[in-house]
C-alpha cells in the first residue's frame, strides 16, 4: 500500500485569491510565432472580463508541475479572437482526419434487458456495466434512477444489488430526460472485494447525486464550485456487500467519504476506477480514481466557453481526475496518496493526480500489453478526444480543444496552433475526431476477449450520440503521436446496420462495459438493452 498524507486544509477555500485574469499574457505563443505575440495578447485581454467575477472566477490558471507552480512568466494563453494573426486558412474542422471505415465487422447479440424504470423512453437509464473481478462472472449494471443490477449467467436478478431508495439515501434524485448527467452515476469494486481479512474485503463505491439541502456536518470535504448552494451534490460513498448474500449490498452500511457541489445537471462526475494492473505491492494498488468534469456547459447559461475557468483552477475538483485511498483513516474519511503528483504544491489540491479535462465520463486501463490508461474526454463543438493517462498531465481544457486554443467568447471559433505541438506543461490527446464523424465520445476499453480475434489489442469506443463504434491501435497510442481512428462494421442479426435503427431511437445513447472474460457490451438508455459485441461471420 503507498504511503499517505492527510488530506487537504481547506485548499480549495484559495479560490478566491486575488488575481486579475485579464493580466493573463498569451507568452507560451512567443516561441510559436514572436512577430504575432503582441497582437495576439491584445486580443485576448479583449475578451476578458475585466474585473474578478464575485463568486468562482480562480487564480490566473498557469501551468503547475510536480515540483510546484511555474516560474514566473510561465504563463498560459486563452483562445483568442479572429484578429489573431496566427488563425490559419484552413478551419479547424478541415485538419481533423476523418475516420476510416474499416472491414472489420461485428455482430450485436441481444444479451440482457433491464428492467425498465419508466414507462417512457428512456426506459432504463444504463450508464456502466462491469465486474467485481471475484472469478464469480456475475456483471454488475447501473440504472442512473437509483438501482445497481445483477446479472449472473445471463439472467438478470430480480433483487437488485442495491436499490439507492431503500437504502435511506437522503435526498437522491435522478433528473429525466437522456442528457442529464444526475442520477446514480458509476460505481466501483474496491481490489480486495474478494480477499477476506484484506481492509477492502466487500468494499462497494458509488457516486450518486443528492440535493443541494444535505446539512453539511463537517464530517467529509466538500469540493465546492462556483455556485453555492449548488445545483446538487455527486456524493462518493462507500458500502459493504451483504455477508448472508453476495448478490447484495447492505443497505445500512452506507458511509460517506466526499462531496462535489456541482454547479449544473451536467459535468458534474464521471465515473469510478481502481487500476486493474496494479497489484497489492504497487504504489497504485487500492488507490480510487475519480474523474470530474468542467460542471456544465456554460454557453448554455451565460454565452461563454467554460465561463468559471476551473478546469485550470488547481484549487478546484473540477475538470480533473482525482486520486484518493477510499478507505478511512484514523477520523478522517479518506486519505490522499503520498504519491500524488501535487502533495507538495502550495494551493493545489493534492487529491488532483491530472487536469485540464470538460467531460470525462470514462477511463479504463489496457488489461494486457502496456497497461495504459485511456481518458476519453468529450470536447465543446468541434474536437473529441482520447487522451493518454499521466500523473501530473494538463490536458488543456477550457483553453485548449484537441489542438486548437479556444475562444471563450464564440464556441465555434478555434485557432489553429503552428504545427499543433503541446506549449510546455500542456499534453494533447493521442487521438482525436471531428464532429463529421460524431457528436460526443464515450471511452470503451482495449479489448482481451477471446470472441473476436482481431480486435484484441485494440481500443474499442463509441459515440454517445450516433451510436458509431470505432478502435485503435492501443500499442500506437503514445504522447506526441496522432493515431488513426477506424470505424467497426455494425450487424444485427445478420443485416448491417447502425445502433440507431437498432433501437429505433434518433439517439444512441451508447455507454460501454467489460465484463471479467474481456468481452466488451453495448449499453442504450431508450430501450435498457445489454448487446454484446461478437465476430461476425459472414
């Protein structure tokens, strides 16, 4: 188990430091293109705001590495305006490659149907699926209206594994509609699930919305945003499984380890993860991964891109990956890994393990081959990303789509960087694609099942939206590199055709899964339906 420090004093309460973010100089542009600095800067000031908004509005972001923040002068850009002398020719959508479609083809089987939570679609909210890696083969399946479901040798139980609304969880509520991101959102198998004696033995994590009412005791953080109350809170909490029935969760053994005050329905929690390559005597064994995005789309309030600036803001949980023990330690609810990358930053949360993130509402680990983890980052108008997991890493969002610096008064206006390199103390996605080829990524996994021969040792993902199924070569996803993105050949019951019209829906609403064997599944919210992806054979 790593070494750990305790947690946070109150850095997210820094927040508020005085700093004018209109003083923000573009300077990591000077080694791009030195005659186009001065212009440039004027540009961005100019669409600043001018004075420190009261409530959210975070210390000038800069780049900060694991020794600490930047030196001075080491500062970020913003996006910036038409007049910037460094705008290509070309438009940003015209240098993202299309996907090739490939010849590899696949057969969607019919695999489980939830039971329905609605009597209008979306019928089962399914937002995860995966296994307690305990040799048992059951899959585990959320329903984002408050129940977690069993399904064991293909039949799913008519109990549920948990069912939030008996369980006495105050204020749970799931909104409707298929874009809200509130509900019971993901959940996670702590390592030891399966070794008695071992602290994490029967340990079951979720993260789940509550109202903006929860008293605040003081017993666990909370990560505040811009908007207090707030919209709601994604609260982390952790369970013991039922010891008399293993397909059960005790629903009086709720504890509660953190909250996130998310400012709108949307971006407000991604999902849950232990690594699975970790074993018990590596540092990142038992550690939880939590990712976060920005807290909502902010065009939708007020006009402006990313308008509270906190994927940037190191004192802020937001658009992030946090990394935590879950466990508790001494009176404290959790503990924070001394192996974090900022521990020993001054007014940087040291929970934060990487940044610069929108919406990551996925992540996994390559269970073979490098053991990469894979984020996929879903991005504002015009880029959708693949990023590579890396301790420490900015991934550059609200300043930075894919490549592009974005301009936080027109969504639709990105500046072509020369030669699209990362500016120092930046990383940029290892694969990208455009909205030509889809309207919002949902991560999958790198596929070790043994049902489809030549999709092993590629990472297979989708398109929330279109419902599209594409891979890449994992072994080719590295920093600094652009790899090639293919689309699979969808068949249903034998005829070849998209998800869509599968499911009789406009929208998709793919989530993926994995199950223990490395077999991939296909979830949709319109129907509940589980499809698991086979070789077809022509």
């Amino acid at each position: 188990m790593a070494e750990e420090t305790e947690g946070h004093d109150n850095v997210a309460e820094a927040a508020a430091a005085n700093v004018n973010p209109a003083a923000v100089a573009l300077a990591l542009l000077v080694p791009l293109a030195a005659f186009a600095c001065a212009a440039a800067i004027t540009a961005a000031q100019a669409q600043l705001p001018p004075t420190p908004q009261p409530i959210g509005l975070p210390p000038t972001p800069a780049p900060v590495t694991s020794s600490g923040p930047p030196a001075s002068g080491q500062l970020q850009g913003r996006g910036i305006s038409s007049a910037n002398p460094l705008q290509g020719v070309t438009s940003p959508a015209s240098r993202i490659p299309r996907i090739t479609q490939s010849n590899v083809a696949i057969e969607l089987a019919d695999f489980a149907r939830i039971p329905p939570s609605d009597g209008n679609p979306p019928l089962a909210k399914l937002n995860f699926l995966f296994s307690a890696a305990d040799g048992s083969g059951r899959l585990f399946v959320n329903d984002m209206r408050g129940k977690i479901y069993v399904i064991k040798d293909g039949v799913v139980l008519s109990t549920p594994f948990l069912d939030l609304a008996n369980a006495g969880v105050p204020l749970f509520f799931s909104s409707g509609g298929t874009n809200s991101e509130v509900g019971l959102l993901t959940f996670a198998f702590h390592p030891d699930f399966n070794h008695k004696g071992a602290p994490g033995y029967g340990k079951f994590y979720t993260l789940a919305a509550q109202g903006s009412q929860l008293v605040d005791d003081g017993s666990v953080p909370i990560f505040r945003g811009p908007k207090m109350p707030p919209h709601h809170f994604n609260v982390l909490s952790e369970w013991s499984v039922d010891p008399r029935n293993p397909n059960r969760i005790d629903p009086s053994s709720r504890r509660e380890i953190l909250r996130l005050a998310a400012h709108s329905d949307d971006h407000g929690g991604g999902q849950l993860g232990f690594n699975p390559d970790a074993s018990p005597r590596d540092p990142d064994y038992g550690l939880l991964y939590i990712s976060v995005g920005d807290g909502g789309n902010t065009v939708w309030d007020g006009g402006k891109v990313e308008e509270y600036h906190l994927a940037q803001d190191m004192t802020s949980a937001f658009g992030k990956i946090l990394r935590i023990n879950p466990l508790r330690s001494g009176n404290r609810s959790y503990s924070v890994p001394a192996t974090n990358p900022f521990v020993r930053a001054k007014n940087v949360l040291p929970e934060i393990w990487a940044s610069g993130l929108r919406n990551p509402e996925r992540f996994s680990w390559d269970r073979g081959g490098a053991g990469k983890m894979l984020i996929a980052d879903i991005g504002q108008t015009t880029v959708e990303e693949i990023n590579l997991g890396q301790a420490g890493a900015n991934y550059g969002w609200g300043l930075y789509e894919g490549d592009f610096l974005v301009d936080h008064l027109d969504e639709h206006h990105l500046t072509a960087l020369p030669g699209g390199k990362p500016p120092k103390g930046f990383t940029f996605p290892v694969a990208v694609y455009g909205h030509a080829d889809g309207q919002a990524v949902t991560g999958g996994f790198v596929y070790r099942g043994k049902s489809i021969p030549e999709l092993v040792g590629k990472y297979v993902f989708g398109d929330l939206a279109t419902g599209a199924l594409f891979y890449a070569d994992a072994a080719s996803l590295e920093s600094g590199a652009r790899t090639p993105l293919f689309k699979l050949r969808l068949f249903y019951h034998g005829t070849e055709e998209a998800l869509t019209d599968v499911i009789k829906s406009n929208r998709a609403d793919l989530r993926l899964g994995l199950g223990e064997d490395g077999e991939i599944y296909l979830l949709t919210k319109t129907d509940g339906g589980i499809r698991k992806i086979m070789r077809h054979t022509h």
